[in-house]
C-alpha cells in the first residue's frame, strides 16, 4: 500500500470532497506535500493510520524464547525448545525460538538482548516461554510491562511452578554470593569470609 497519495485519492479515503482538502489546507488544517511538479500528495499513513497499523501488526512475529542456567542443563534446553515449537506450531503460527544459557540474574546474555531489541524496535507480535521464571528471575514483569506498552501478547504455558525452580534459584544465590564475595573479601574481613562460606556451602548442600 502507498503512502503518499495524490489530493483525489485522499479525498477518497476521507470521505470528503477535493474542494473540502482545498479548504483545509486554505486554513492550515491539513497540509499536503508538494512534488518537484507542484503536485499536491497527501500521507496516507498519517490520514488513516489504522490501515498500516493493521498492515504492521500482520507482519509481527511470534518469538518463543527458552532458557536454563548451565551447560549441564542442555537436554531442559532441548525439551523447552521442543514444547515450544510443538505448541506455535498446532496454532499455527509462524514463529522464531530464541534460547539461552544463563543465569536468570543476568540481564545481559545475547538471547536476551535479542528479544528485547525485537520487541523495543516493533518486530515482535507475541512472546511465548513456557515459565515466567524462564524469562529472568526478577524484573520479569518489566518485561511483560514493555510487551504491553508495546502491543504484544505474552502467552505463558505453565503458569504454576517450574519444576527447575530450586535448582536455579540456588544457582542465582550462588551468583550472589560470589558477586559479594569479591566485593567483602577486598576488605579482607575474616568475618565476612566466614559468613559467606557459611551460607555457600548451605546452599551447595541444598541442591543435593
């Protein structure tokens, strides 16, 4: 579909007639566009930007996106991907799958980065992961709240509990612990380094 039209043409699309577009334009209410011929064109997208908007939103796309937070977790990555693909495809939609292998405690890993450019920049028409916790551990909702302010649907599969929650939630402790290790052990404080073993070999012990 064309944007820029010719004075006719927006009169068409309007409903009003041409001498009405020469009144506007008279008043400073619509002003056209004028080609290198002194043709009057007027911006269809701007004049009924519902029949782009619609035109956008149909070449959105769907993006499933998966994660788990170590090497030693592959074959959850491997059966994530699968449920989501077995479950866009029976909807029939055309979708992409975005995977990552990280801590849900970093907001810097490369799938994720992916997915927000996407989202940000109007490429995405809809989210699917199968556990909110996939997405990150915390600030998942930021996410959900730029999903809405961008006009993207967010489908969850699972909305109860996943069944890796404990496992990578002592893995993100763990990631805790370490940043502030590097950080109390500058100040070479025999007490934190005491504490801090303490509460990782807790943790260590509560994945067994």
């Amino acid at each position: 579909m064309k944007r820029l039209v010719s004075i006719g043409e927006a009169a068409s699309a309007l409903g009003v007639s041409i001498t009405t577009l020469r009144r506007w334009e008279a008043s400073g209410r619509l002003i056209p566009e004028y080609t290198a011929g002194g043709h009057r064109r007027y911006d269809l997208a701007k004049l009924k930007p519902e029949l782009f908007r619609a035109e956008a939103d149909a070449q959105r796309r769907t993006v499933a996106y998966a994660r788990v937070c170590s090497h030693d977790q592959k074959d959850d990555l491997e059966r994530q991907k699968q449920v989501l693909e077995l479950y866009c495809a029976r909807q029939g939609w055309t979708f992409e799958v975005i995977a990552d292998l990280g801590s849900g405690m970093n907001y810097h890993k490369k799938g994720l980065k992916k997915l927000l450019d996407a989202i940000i920049d109007g490429q995405v028409g809809r989210l699917v992961i199968t556990h909110k916790d996939r997405l990150l551990r915390f600030g998942a909702e930021l996410v959900f709240a730029i999903c809405e302010a961008k006009n993207v649907e967010v489908v969850i599969l699972n909305q109860g509990e996943d069944t890796t929650f404990e496992e990578d939630l002592a893995r993100d402790v763990l990631e805790i612990i370490t940043v502030f290790s590097a950080r109390l052990y500058g100040s070479r404080s025999r007490k934190n380094q005491k504490l801090l073993d303490g509460v990782r070999q807790a943790v260590e012990a509560a994945q067994c």
